[in-house]
C-alpha cells in the first residue's frame, strides 16, 4: 500500500542494524503495562493487552520479560504513563505524526522539538497534519503466513478494509473500532500477527528525493531513539533506488 512502505522500509534499515533491541523491548514493555493497567491483567480478557503482548512474542521478546510488564501494572508500581501525540512538518513538507507513551509531558515534549528543529523540521500545534490521515488499524503478517491470495481471502472474510502483500509482508488494514475484532478472527485462521495497533494512513503521499530522504531518516532515527516515544508516521515515500543510496 503507497504511503506505509516508507515506514516499513525505514524500520527494516533499522532493523538490519540489530542495535535497538533492549530499547524496543523497553517499549513493548511500556505499551504492554499500560494495556494491563487500563483493563484486565489477562490478555484474554483485555483486547489491547493480547495485541501489545502478541506483538512481543512477534519481536522475540522473553516471556519473563511480557509477565514482568503485566505484574507491574497489576502490583501498581508501574509508573502513570500518559498517551501524547505530537504532529509537525519535516523535510520536503513532509506531514509527521509521533506517538509516545510518557510519565512526563514536559521532557518529551522538549525532546520531540528538538529532534525536529535539528533535523530540517518543524513541531506544529495539535491537529496541524493529523487532517491528512486516516486513523485506521494496521494488522502486518511475515510472507510466510500464506500467498497473498489465501492472505486477501482470510482478511476480507474478517472484516479487514484493505490488503496489500508485498515482498516483506503482508499489510491488512481495518476500520478503527474493528482492529481487535479483526486481529482475533486473523489469529484463529493464520497465528499471531507481527503487529496490530492503530495506525495513521495517509491519503496522499510525497516522494523524497535522495537530499531530503537522507534528512528525514535522521529525523526518524533521532525520534525513534527517544524512550518515550512509540511510533512514528508519515506521508512519505522514499523510492526504492533511493533507500539503496543511502544504505
């Protein structure tokens, strides 16, 4: 689907580097303390809760490490972590939407603006990109979870909105308030997902050329490292012969 493959393809790069593991898991376990402090403790009672942990296990994450998380919700020791999103413009004019989990609003807002002003962007006010995109969930499977046939035909039967299968994976999109009911339906059919969550879709996208792409990698790299923050969006692509370019 044009306009999340250049988030796929930006963490895939990250990936291959194979040095953000512990800070990855720090979030996961972060998204999944929260989901138990919000609802049940028991990921079969707690929709958001079975989606953070089943994202986890996707990403290797020790079982130890999952339980961990949950008990520090349910014990209630865990920090009071709050939802806060952040939008801006970076390179290019390209339209930015940060997610971020954080026990203190002021130093994740400080980091978040600096990472943009250093990195060729600008932080706007509430609601200045958001216009953009849809919010919608976002359900990823590795290839080999089935051909991209038997992948269209599972997802449509669950309700999902749009499919699209590539090299990497397989992408299925829902309408908002139908991501756990579909993720549950998805499961009993093909397993465990890599991902579910909600998403932010564009409805247009911009193409960078090799200048503005390799700023906005910083830009991405430099929000991504911050522990606070979770995901983070864009209405960008960077074409394929590009991303070679830049390594």
């Amino acid at each position: 689907m044009a306009g999340h493959s250049k988030f796929k393809n930006i963490m895939h790069r990250k990936g291959a580097q194979d040095k953000k593991r512990s800070a990855m898991f720090s979030k996961l376990s972060r998204e999944i303390t929260v989901a138990a402090k919000m609802g049940a403790p028991d990921p079969d009672m707690n929709p958001r809760l079975r989606l953070a942990v089943n994202a986890a296990k996707a990403q290797s994450m020790p079982k130890d490490n999952i339980q961990r998380a949950i008990d520090k919700a349910s014990k209630g020791d865990a920090e009071n972590y709050e939802e806060v999103r952040y939008e801006g413009y970076g390179p290019g004019g390209v339209a930015i939407i940060v997610e971020a989990l954080t026990d203190n609003r002021n130093r994740t807002a400080t980091n978040v603006r600096t990472a943009f002003s250093k990195n060729g962007g600008n932080l706007g006010a509430s609601g200045a990109v958001s216009h953009g995109f849809d919010r919608m969930g976002l359900i990823t499977y590795p290839v080999s979870a089935g051909d991209p046939d038997a992948i269209f035909e599972a997802a449509l039967e669950a309700g999902a909105e749009d499919v699209s299968s590539n090299d990497d994976e397989h992408e299925i999109w829902t309408a908002m308030d139908a991501l756990h009911e579909v993720a549950k339906a998805l499961e009993d059919k093909l397993g465990a997902a890599n991902s579910a969550n909600l998403a932010w879709r564009p409805q247009t996208t911009v193409e960078l050329d090799e200048s503005n792409a390799g700023t906005l990698l910083k830009l991405v790299d430099a929000l991504d490292d911050d522990d606070d923050v979770q995901t983070v969006w864009g209405n960008y692509e960077v074409p394929d012969d590009v991303m070679e370019k830049l390594g």
